[in-house]
C-alpha cells in the first residue's frame, strides 16, 4: 500500500465516525463549547483576548482560543465549522501516528497503531466537541516523534523542532510545563551532551515568552495562566469526597461558595475572570477583577493544604490515578451515553491496556523508556491536579502503539509455529 493510499484510509477510519457523531450531535456542540469559545467571541468583536471587551485576561490557557479565533474568522462560528475543523485535526494526528509506528517500529505496526488510536470510542466522540484536548493529542504525538528522532539523530534542528512544539503545548495545557526536562534527561540518556539536550526547555521557554510576557504587561503578573483556582479546587479538604461520589472539581468550588451566597452575594473581586466575562453578557457591565491577586491567594490555599494535610493529599494521589487509568469513563459531564461510558470504553480499553503492556517488551528500549515516561508524567500531572478520562485519552496514541507492536509480535509466533520444520 503507497503512503497516499495509507493515508487516505487514515483519514477515512478517522473522519467517517466522527462524522456521524457531528451530524447527531449538531444541536449541542456549540452548547457545549468550553471558556476559550466566549474568548473567541470577544476578540473578534473587540481585539481583546478576554471575556470582556478592553479587559486583556489570562486565565486560561491560549492554543486553544487562538484556534478557535482562526476558525471563526475563517469560517464562521457553527457547529459544522468546529466540528468539522477538529475532525481534520484528528486526522493529522492519525497520520503522524501512523509516522511515529513506520519510522521506528514497522509500516504494519504504524498503520494498525494509528488505526486502533483513531477509533478509541471516547475520542470518536469527544473530538467533535469543544475541548481543547483536540490539539494536546497532535501536539503530544508530535513531541513524541521528534523526541524519538532526535534520540537518533544529532542534529540540533530536531532538538529545536521539540522545544518548539513544546513551548505550544504547554500553550495548550499548562500541566506539561515540566515535560521538557523529561526530554533533556531522555535525550542524555540516549547519549546526548546536556547542552543540546537543554535546548528543549529553552526554546520551550522562548515560545511561551511572548505569552507570558504579555501577561506581565497587560494583566499585571508573569503567568501562563491566572487560573490557580482550579488547582484549588483539586487541592482542597472537600476534593476527595465530591469526586468518590461522582462529582467533579468544579463542586468544590459550589461547596465553598453556596453558603455565603446564601447569605450576601459573593464580592465582585471573588468573580473569576470568566464569571465576569458572563456578568458583562447579561447586564452590560464591566467588574474590576484582579487576575493576578487571586492567583496567588489560590496558590497559597493549595500551599496551605499541602502542608498542612499530607494525609489528605496522598489520598487524592491514589484516587487521581485510580481515575486517570480507570477503563470506565470518569468524572465526565458530557452528553455520551451511559453505556458507551460504562461498557463500549471498558471493551475497548481493558485489551488495550493488556497489550501495551504485552508491547513494552518487544519495542526498541528508546520506545518503551519514552513510552513509560509520557505514561509517568500523565500520572505525576494527576497527582498534582486531578485525574480524569479525558486527560489520558489524548496520549492513548502510545499504548495504541504499543498495542500494535504486541499484536505483531503474537502474530509472528504463531505463523512460526505454524509453519512446517526445515527438513
């Protein structure tokens, strides 16, 4: 089969399903957009990158507003132009996965890999939908291949392509901020000089420097992203029981609040950047808020809790990662049915999960360390935060490999056993 051809079955086991998904969901998907599309509204209004006009925000991380912003304007906000737009995405990140298997496994490995990661269930549907984990899963599949080929080949420009595409996908999701001193100690174990090997934080750093600068200048802070309520709310003496009943970090929030909205109205300056985006949508008026005060009064809480319940905290751990790797969908609000999270995910992720492991053994050893390593950092990311389905699914794409490479393997001894004895 040609690369042309490869290719073009790629983008069909990837689009046709999503497809369907898109035409049965139209009526919801913008709907169920995520903050970054009323950022999007804004700036194409205003010129400002905020939840209100003339009011510059950081309290979310860009990639995904900028993406969103590109389709808008290019297309038109529509439930066919988002959709549609992320459905390509996908399928670029098939093709790169079926790259990844080709260069560094085998052709058949690339395509069975690619092919088993494009039809994850919950990612045929959740693709379609307004989340930013869209590009973490073509960004995560880039810095994997260059990682592994920069492993193998000396040239600078390779190291600088991965600090690059990290810098855009710290952009993307700020819990791989440390994820480029993975790549510098992976790339001097493969035999790298630890200046070269450095190369990928510092270009990460220069690619995030315009953003962060930016912050500076128009918010008041250095920051990636103002938000450090949400890592409050994942790090907080309510998080653990909310979440063992099916809650999410968001309730924390409504835990804290309920109460002293019973009694007097949270003060303006509590509003977070996007509750203020939606004050100014209803009642034309613009609230002060200090992006910068509350991120550091919500880093303090989580120092605060740290410190002061290490018992509590080792118990989010467990569960954090008791939900990252759970084959049933978790913490998951969305419009799919029940039975696709209960019962189609688990069927498709109990054997995946089987074979990866199955498939650990049979890679090179460059593959499996960097394979262990995303699945390490995916996991110390939910220590710190929180774990969740779709958290994980954006880099299943590795254990699809993995799986590919063990089904392979199988294949090729039981053709050996098979075959008949040299007489």
């Amino acid at each position: 089969m040609t690369r042309r051809r490869t290719y073009l079955v790629l983008a069909a086991a990837c689009a046709l399903p999503r497809l369907a998904v898109l035409l049965y969901e139209r009526g919801s998907i913008l709907g169920s957009m995520e903050k970054s599309d009323l950022i999007a509204r804004v700036f194409l209004k205003s010129g400002t990158f905020g939840y209100v006009p003339g009011e510059p925000s950081a309290y979310t991380q860009p990639m995904y507003g900028w993406f969103l912003i590109a389709v808008y304007w290019i297309l038109g906000r529509h439930w066919w132009s988002v959709g549609g737009v992320q459905i390509v995405v996908a399928c670029c990140t098939a093709i790169v996965v079926y790259e990844i298997g080709r260069r560094f496994l085998s052709r058949n490995i690339g395509l069975l890999g690619a092919l088993i990661a494009t039809l994850q269930p919950y990612l045929i549907w959740h693709d379609v939908h307004g989340n930013r984990e869209i590009l973490d899963q073509l960004l995560g599949a880039a810095m994997f291949g260059l990682a592994l080929y920069a492993a193998e080949n000396r040239s600078p420009w390779i190291v600088v392509a991965l600090g690059a595409v990290s810098g855009l996908a710290i952009l993307s999701n700020t819990r791989l901020v440390a994820l480029p001193i993975v790549f510098t100690i992976f790339l001097m174990w493969r035999g790298h000089k630890l200046a070269p090997a450095l190369l990928v934080p510092v270009l990460a750093g220069l690619v995030m420097s315009p953003w962060v600068i930016r912050n500076k200048v128009e918010v008041g802070c250095w920051a990636i992203t103002t938000d450090a309520r949400a890592l409050w709310k994942a790090n907080d003496i309510w998080t653990y029981p909310i979440l063992a009943h099916g809650g999410w970090i968001d309730n924390v929030a409504d835990q804290h609040d309920i109460a002293p909205r019973q009694v007097h109205p949270i003060p303006f300056k509590w509003y977070t950047a996007e509750e203020a985006g939606d004050y100014y949508a209803a009642h034309g008026v613009k609230i002060k808020i200090d992006e910068c005060m509350q991120m550091t009064h919500y880093e303090h809480l989580v120092e605060q809790f740290w410190e002061h319940h290490p018992g509590a905290k080792a118990k989010l751990m467990v569960q954090a990662t008791r939900m990252l790797w759970t084959p049933v969908v978790a913490a998951d609000n969305s419009s799919a049915s029940g039975v696709g999270k209960a019962i189609v995910e688990p069927i498709f992720v109990v054997p995946l999960y089987l074979l990866a492991l199955i498939g650990l053994f049979v890679v090179p050893p460059a593959f499996r360390v960097l394979a262990l390593a995303f699945a390490g950092y995916e996991t110390l990311a939910a220590w710190v935060f929180a774990g969740t389905t779709r958290y994980r699914v954006p880099w299943d794409f590795v254990l699809a490999l993995l799986a590919a490479a063990a089904i392979s393997a199988i294949g090729r001894s039981i053709a050996r056993r098979r075959s008949p004895p040299i007489q």
